[in-house]
C-alpha cells in the first residue's frame, strides 16, 4: 500500500512543475506587473482594496509563446476568465457589494510573455 502512495506522489510531483525563468515583477495596491520565460504552473495576486466597493479590473497581455490562462475570483465564484493568445487588452467592472475578497490568477505553460493589471 505505501508502495502504492509513494509511486502516485512521486508521479504527480513530477507532472506539476512550477518553474519560470527570467520573471521579473512589480506588485503594488491597484497595480501589478510581470515580464516572463518559460512560466509554469500559476502565480496568484490578492486585490488590494481599501474599501468595500466596486472596482474595474484592467488588464494587457503579450504572449509570444505557449499557453495563458486568466481567472479572476472571490471566495464564492469566478468573475471572469480567459484564455490569452497573442496581445490584448481588456477591463471587467467587478460590483462588490458584501465587501467580498478578490484575487486574480494567472495559469501558464511554457510562457512567454508579460502582462499589466490595473484595478
């Protein structure tokens, strides 16, 4: 049986890489940026609110390689998301109401890119 588990660990510790090259970032309330190589796996941003209230989020991206995937969730559903190919740009007005907290991820495989968040 422990021979069992430990193949299953081994293998899902090897199929879930979380590796990027050359990230470089800057993460401040209301804003966030990164530019990136190689990114694997996800990297999570809390939005940084001083009230409870609504707020756009305004987002451009640039992916010049593989895959980039974005989701923007509270604690009790996801808001928004999309798959990001080539450049774009795009805002999404969150109501927030009960003062629910946000935080936006983005999911990669073999990125290239960058990419600009705006609330």
């Amino acid at each position: 049986m422990s021979y069992k588990l430990l193949l299953i660990f081994t293998t899902l510790f090897f199929q879930w890489p979380n590796v990027t090259k050359h990230w470089k970032s800057n993460d401040a309330p209301g804003y966030c940026n990164a530019t990136f190589e190689d990114f694997n796996g996800k990297q999570d941003f809390k939005v940084k609110l001083t009230k409870n209230e609504a707020f756009v989020f305004k987002y451009s991206a640039t992916l010049t390689k593989g895959t980039l995937h974005l989701a923007v969730k509270s604690n009790s559903k996801t808001i928004y998301e999309k798959d990001i190919s080539g450049t774009i740009t795009d805002e999404v007005r969150v109501e927030n109401p009960k003062g629910e907290k946000y935080k936006y991820t983005f999911t990669a495989n073999h990125a290239n890119g960058s990419f600009d968040v705006r609330y």
